[in-house]
C-alpha cells in the first residue's frame, strides 16, 4: 500500500515527508536496529509515540517537535497542495 505523501518547504528547500504507520517502521528494522518496537527520532532519538509520522526523504523520521523545526518556508510564502 502506498504511503502519504506530503512536501514540505525548509531551509533546503522543498522535500518530501511520506507519513508511515508503526507497521511501516517493522520493515526498517532490519537496517536500523531498535529494540521492541519502539520508533525513534532520527534527529533527536526521541521515542515517537504519534502515528503516522512524518518521514523526510522516506529515509529520516522526525518527532513532532522536529518534523516543526525543520519547516522554514522561505519568504512565508505556502506552497501546499491539497
Ligand atoms: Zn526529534
């Protein structure tokens, strides 16, 4: 099944953010070791709790607190699709 997928306006520009269930994250096990099945922040290592969560890049999970950090839309402008 296709994940969401959103975009995202930051400092880098626009990226992608595909937004997974915790069953998603089982399939990542196998390259990133964590133990039970708890989902950390790839930036901060904090534990995420809130599904779905935003995954930059479909590589890099982020934490409410992060997913907001990284956001910097450039001018104020908000490019965002529907
Ligand atoms: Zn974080």
């Amino acid at each position: 099944m296709k994940k969401k997928e959103t975009y995202i306006n930051t400092a880098d520009g626009r990226i992608r953010v595909e937004w997974w269930r915790k069953g998603d994250f089982r399939s990542k096990v196998s390259i990133i070791p964590i133990p039970d099945d708890r989902v950390l922040c790839d930036y901060c290592n904090a534990e995420i709790n809130e599904f779905p969560t935003p995954v930059l890049w479909g590589t890099h999970a982020a934490c409410k607190k992060c997913y907001i950090g990284v956001q910097r839309p450039k001018g104020g402008s908000n490019g965002n699709n529907k």
